[in-house]
C-alpha cells in the first residue's frame, strides 16, 4: 500500500531531498553559490536529515525524493561514489526507517547532461554504448535497494547550453537524440515494474514534440516558483511559453491527458507552495492530479537548516487549508 492511500485526501505530498548535490557546476564560478560546484565528499549532515525526518512526519508529508547521484557506493560502478557515500547497506536502513513512518521513498537519478556531474566520467561519454550500459546498471541497482519503488525520477530538465554555459565540458542532446535516450531510460525504468517522472520543462520549448514523443505513462512535474499565477493561455492549442507563463504548461499536460505532480518550491518564495497547490486544485482534472511535490533545493547542510524547514513548514500549511 502506498503511504498517499492513507492521506485524508488522497494524494502525495512530496519533499525533495539530497543525499548528493553533485548535480550542478563541474567547476568553481565566481558569484555563484559553492553549493553548486561539484566536490569529491558527499555533503549531507546526517543529524539535520533526522530533523527534517521528523519534520515531514509532523507535516503529513507522506513521500520523500531522494536524489541520489553519487552519494551511495553503487555496486555496479562504485569507482562514481564520492567520499563518506552510503553504502547500500547503509541506504536499505533508511528507507526500512522512513517506511515505518509512513513515508514512501522514490529515488531519482538526473541523467540531464546539464545535472550530471554526479556520473564521473561517465558524464563524458553521453550518448555513447558504455553510457547506456552504466546508466541501465544504476536504474536496476536502485530499483531493486529500493524494492521496486512505485516511481523512479529521473530529471530530466534543463538540457540547454545557456544551463552549460558556465562548465567545464559541456554536452547538450537536442531533436531525435534527445528523445532516443529519455525512451532508453523510460523503457530501463519500466522493465523494472516501476514508473518514470520527470520534470517538464522540455514542453515550455518544445510543445508540438513534447505532446507528440512523450509516453502518456510518464508522471510530469511541471515547474514554476514564483508566487503570481495571473494570466491566460491565448491560443487554443499548445504554445511554447516563457518561464514568467510556465505555469499555463499544467493546463496544457492536463489537457493531454497526463498525471501530473506539480512541484513548487520556496527557492524565491515562501508563497509559492501554497499558491501551487490553489492553481493546481482548481485548473487540473482531479484523476490526472497525483499529488505535489515540494522542492528546496539545498543540500542537506546546517547551514541550510531554516530554510528545509521552511519548505516542510509550507507544506503543512497547505495541507491543513485543504483537509481542515
């Protein structure tokens, strides 16, 4: 039994967290957060992760993401794994803990060439048949340390060289290949019983592929942070829309006939969770709304306690103006 079918109302309510934050930058930028340069350690305080545990239970968060990258020493390529990575051991522990809690843990891997820093070497090799053999062999590894979790996400998002322009090497798929390799992934994922997600901000550029390439099984998470959702949509099919619109992507995914788990987030706002979840209640067919999905994006540090908990916190707040 899933942890949502045990929610009052039915759906999921999701926390994003980082074992690894080997995700961004593949060297040092001046100006920008050092959070986003990847590091040979793994960055993840284990006593604010209890915290924020307890925290989601509190809340009546009933799912956790976590986005693993190299932080566990993989058997199938342990030579990615960064120092102080979870053993598997160490992981399968985990996820038992969070299941009694009444939580249910999704892993995500990001195999976006913009978000792969955590692949090694392999992030190198984009494209390529050792790629393809290495990426199967992680998505099977953690289907199975994580007992073939009902979704597997695997990102997706912001394959662009504006997101690249700052890295070391750079590598962008873009037309046939692009979608090649989301079907390999897609197809690795399903072959283990469970269920590709995705971010969906290929869409906001690239609607009439998107709608037409896109398997109809894959969950979408569609994504916009800010706290103002004024505006409406002005064509009666599809169009590519700005960042300041994206939020007209969740109309149009529904429209298609797509599950969706809206993500918001108080990366900018502290509003916008609450203002996601309104809009989505109110514009998306309720049997394709999975559920929300809330996302902070910090790592698991002490230095960003406050705002983890802030994230939890907003949540709650939600959650408590829908059941009562």
């Amino acid at each position: 039994m899933s942890a949502s079918t045990n929610q009052p109302d039915g759906l999921i309510w999701a926390n994003l967290i980082h074992l690894s934050y080997n995700m961004w930058c593949d060297r040092p930028i001046d100006g920008a957060s050092p959070h986003i340069v990847a590091q040979p350690y793994l960055r993840f305080d284990d006593g604010l992760w209890s915290e924020i545990v307890v925290a989601m239970v509190e809340a009546g968060i009933n799912m956790v993401v976590l986005d693993l990258g190299d932080g566990v020493r993989y058997q199938c390529c342990p030579e990615i794994a960064v120092e102080g990575a979870w053993t598997p051991q160490r992981l399968r522990s985990e996820l038992r803990r969070l299941r009694k809690l009444g939580i249910e843990p999704i892993p995500k891997l990001n195999f976006s060439t913009a978000h792969d820093a955590w692949l090694g070497r392999y992030s190198r090799m984009v494209s390529t048949e050792p790629y393809y053999e290495v990426c199967g062999d992680l998505i099977r590894e953690v289907c199975q340390l994580f007992d073939q979790p009902r979704f597997f996400h695997l990102g997706m998002d912001e394959e662009t060289a504006e997101h690249q322009r700052n890295f070391a090497y750079a590598a962008m798929r873009q037309h046939e290949l692009w979608w090649h390799d989301l079907h390999f992934f897609v197809r690795e994922v399903e072959d283990c019983g469970s269920r590709a997600w995705i971010w969906s901000d290929y869409v906001w550029h690239h609607p009439a592929d998107f709608y037409a390439l896109m398997p109809r099984n894959v969950v979408q998470s569609n994504w916009y942070y800010e706290p103002s959702f004024d505006g409406e949509r002005t064509s009666s099919k599809p169009e590519p829309y700005p960042y300041s619109r994206a939020f007209l992507a969740y109309l149009d995914l529904d429209d298609n006939g797509f599950e969706q788990i809206p993500t918001g987030s108080n990366w900018t706002s502290p509003d916008n969770f609450r203002a996601t979840v309104a809009y989505c209640l109110e514009n998306i067919r309720r049997e394709r709304l999975l559920g929300f999905l809330q996302t902070p994006w910090k790592p698991t540090l002490a230095e960003c306690r406050d705002h983890h908990l802030a994230a939890v916190e907003q949540v709650a707040r939600a959650r408590k103006d829908i059941i009562g």
